[in-house]
C-alpha cells in the first residue's frame, strides 16, 4: 500500500462521530477500505460506506479523536475489507478486525476474502434436512435443528444464554457421522467476564482445537461490531465450501450488533425508522443470516445460532421481530421458568423450528417423533391455561380432566424441558420422556397419535406418576 499515492483531506464538510463527511474522492467505491493517517502518524482503518456525486462518507473503526481535518491523510488501497483465512485458524482467537488477539502470530493466509461475502445461489442452495442432535430435549424433540438452518436463540438480560450456546457447541452431532462441528463464535460488545466464559468452556470441553473465536470487547469501537460477524462468517464459508466442513456458527449478541447500526445511522443524520434503528436493518440482518446454508455439490454447511436479548424481554421489538421474518424459526427464554429454576428456560409455545418436519420421522430420527411433539404442545399449551385458572379460582374449582393437565404440566417442565447444563440426551431418551409424562392421561385423551404409534408406545394411564 506504501506506493499508493496520499490524498489530503483538505476539504472534510464534518466529523460525526466515527465518521469523517468529505467531498468526492476521484476513484472510490462503496465498501472500500481505507488507510487513515493522524496528524501524529497514527495509522488509523476506515471504509467507505456511501459515495455520492456531492460526498464520500468514510467510518474510522478507532473512531475520529485528535483527527486534525486539515492534516489528516487517506490512502486508497483499491480493495474491500478482506479476512486473511487458512486452516491456521483453528484454534485461534481474532479482534473484531481480524487480528490476532490470543498473543500469537499471523496466520500464513492461503487466501483472503471480501469479508461480505457472495450471495448464494438461491438455484445452488441445498435445502436442511439433516437433524442436528443437541442433546437438549426441549429443542430435539419440539424445535428441531437441521443442518445447513439459522435458528436464533431469543432471551433476555440475565438468561442463561450462553450457558445454553456453550452446551450446544460441546454435544451438537448429526447422527451416524462422527465427523464433529468446527465452530466459530463470534462474540459482540461481550465484557471480559463473558469472554472468559467461553474460553474456559472450550478449553474445559477440548474443543478449542476446531474452535476460531472473534471477540469485540465491550469497550472496542462500535464499528468492529458491525464487522465482526462478517469476519466470522467469511472465515465459516471458507472453511465449510473450501475445506468441506460442517461450520457451527454461533453469534453472541446480536441486540449489541444492531445498536452498533442505530449509532452509526444517527451520526449520519438518517431518518430513524421503528425505535430509532435504521430502515434498513432488515436488509442488513439478512446478510448476515442469509449467508447460512448448503450448496448442491459441497460437502460442508452452515448451520447458524444467532442470539440476542430481547430489551425489557419484549418479543416486538424490531431486532428479534426482524429477526423472526428472515430466520427460520426462533427459541424464545422464558424468565418464570428461569425463576422456578427450569434449565433451559425454553418456553416451546412462542418457539418454532420451520425446517423440523424435514429432518424428523422414520430413518431420521423415530416414526413417533411428529405425531408425539404435537400432542406435547397441545398438552402444555392446555395445561398453561389450566394452571392460570387455578391461580385464580383454586384448584377445588377443577375438574378431573383439568387436573390431569395440571399434573402434566408440572411434570413436562420439571422431567422433559428441565436437564442439566451437562446432561446429554440422545434423540431415543427424549421421546421416550416424552411419552412418559404423557403417561398421566388416558389413551382417549391423546388424540394428536395415530392408534397405532400410541399402541407401540404408549405407557399406559398413571404409570412412573
């Protein structure tokens, strides 16, 4: 980049912010990367992210103190933000620019790429049909992962999140192959004590070895926020479509994500859309979201797990709204089942997995595992109605029917969603819980099963009640 000429800034309009306003750059384009030099000497990264006829909007990812516009420097280098990627990832830790942050040396690239990344075929695109065992009931029996699916993780302040994201990335195995997932953990706006976390799970699990971390700490510039994920995925595509990997890519928290967008998109004066994020966040969401998936003719996949807390756990809120509409389904924390001391606090009513029909069934995973989730949710949906009606009238105004529902639901919550945060359950003890706490019903009452699978097995009214 040393022979590239230096262009003085000599006619910046304003600082914003992170941003620097000029006037048109002969030769810029959008997305590319610029060199910043400070008065001091400092060399300082930036992008450009708009270019008109009038301006050229430049973001500095260290931010725009102690910038002297009059001797300010830019260098073009001609290329978008690129990720240095090769197998020497693995194992590694990176900032939220690509550099290395575990005190070890830069990796020898074989490649470097544009970190947005190119769009998927939607003609090349394989659709998810492999089911993904987490060893997680709630999630394996009523919300099923696929491979190759994006299905986001909603909580809340507080939530054990990344207790639950930790267990997903140490049991997650697609059965008969023992080939296990690379993963790559992208953590946003994380403060220390949570990324300790993550190191110390996966050293404590021995997979650090086929983990890559990018870690954007709380007090790193805002801007790497946005990069972040990018850098995660860029590095996922190469190793899932080039190394013929299986990638689980797990992005923590995607809320600290998107208030990194509101704050650029107020220092750029934009109009505020729905609680003062940008319009277009939806669009910039879905090119995060939308660079999970299978290819025709690739071995490797995608499968993501994006996470973010819902503000005042409100499930309206644009960022898990917009969120629900490009994912492909969603697992939502349930704060009174975290008060009553239900791990994971799923709550598999406001939860869906879109894709689970396709990856369950006969030589997947049981031939009873469609028809027993949806008599599940029909009895804990029933039973939740029974027990806010016994708070109110007591339980002397119940009938017996309704105290069947009430006995199942207590039992559901405390035998099939409740596990420990290191208890691993294979597909065939999940359904066989399953059909225990239904256990508590008559044979009548389950009308959601054929008579035939309710005859290979159901364990009859009452019995382990």
């Amino acid at each position: 980049m040393s022979s590239l000429p230096h262009i003085k800034l000599a006619s910046v309009r304003e600082i914003s912010g992170p941003l620097l306003f000029v006037e048109t750059m002969p030769g810029a384009s959008f997305g590319e990367l610029v060199e910043v030099t400070t008065p001091t000497g400092e060399e300082r990264w930036g992008q450009i992210i708009d270019v008109s006829e009038d301006i050229t909007l430049i973001q500095v990812f260290e931010g725009t103190l102690d910038l002297d516009v009059k001797s300010t420097i830019i260098r073009h280098t001609g290329t978008p933000i690129k990720l240095r990627v090769s197998m020497d990832m693995l194992g590694r830790t990176f900032d939220g620019r690509g550099n290395p942050r575990d005190g070890g040396p830069s990796i020898i690239a074989e490649d470097e790429l544009d970190v947005h990344g190119k769009p998927i075929n939607p003609y090349c695109r394989a659709h998810p049909s492999e089911f993904i065992q987490t060893g997680i009931s709630v999630i394996d029996g009523m919300n099923t992962l696929l491979r190759g699916q994006k299905l986001p993780i909603f909580s809340g302040s507080g939530l054990p999140h990344r207790l639950l994201a930790a267990q997903i990335v140490r049991q997650a195995t697609v059965l008969g192959q023992a080939e296990a997932f690379t993963v790559i953990l992208a953590a946003m706006g994380v403060t220390g004590d949570e990324a300790k976390f993550f190191r110390d799970e996966f050293e404590r699990m021995g997979v650090m070895d086929r983990v890559v971390v990018f870690l954007n700490m709380a007090e790193d510039p805002a801007l790497e926020r946005i990069l972040t994920p990018r850098l995660a995925l860029t590095a996922a595509e190469y190793l899932a479509f080039e190394q013929d990997m299986h990638v689980l890519v797990v992005l923590v928290d995607m809320t600290y994500y998107c208030e990194a967008l509101r704050e650029v998109s107020a220092a750029r004066a934009e109009v505020p859309g729905r609680r003062g994020f940008p319009g277009y966040m939806y669009t910039d969401l879905a090119t995060i979201y939308e660079r999970a998936g299978k290819i025709h003719g690739k071995k490797g996949s995608i499968t993501q797990v994006p996470i973010l807390t819902m503000p005042e756990d409100d499930i309206t809120h644009p960022i898990p709204d917009l969120t629900a509409y490009i994912t492909e389904g969603q697992l939502v924390f349930d704060r009174d089942l975290y008060r009553r001391g239900i791990y994971p606090p799923i709550n598999p009513l406001p939860s869906l997995s879109r894709l689970m029909d396709k990856g369950i069934g006969g030589g997947k995973t049981r031939e009873d595992h469609k028809q027993l989730s949806d008599q599940l949710y029909y009895a804990y949906a029933e039973g939740r109605i029974v027990r806010e009606a016994a708070m109110i009238s007591g339980e002397e105004a119940l009938t017996e029917r309704d105290r069947l529902y009430l006995k199942f639901v207590d039992r559901f919550e405390r035998e099939f969603i409740n596990q420990a945060p290191y208890e691993n359950r294979d597909i065939e003890k999940t359904l066989d819980i399953g059909w225990n706490v239904l256990s508590v019903f008559p044979e009548a009452e389950l009308s959601r099963i054929d008579p035939d699978i309710i005859k290979k097995y159901y364990r009859g009214s009452g019995s382990k009640a």
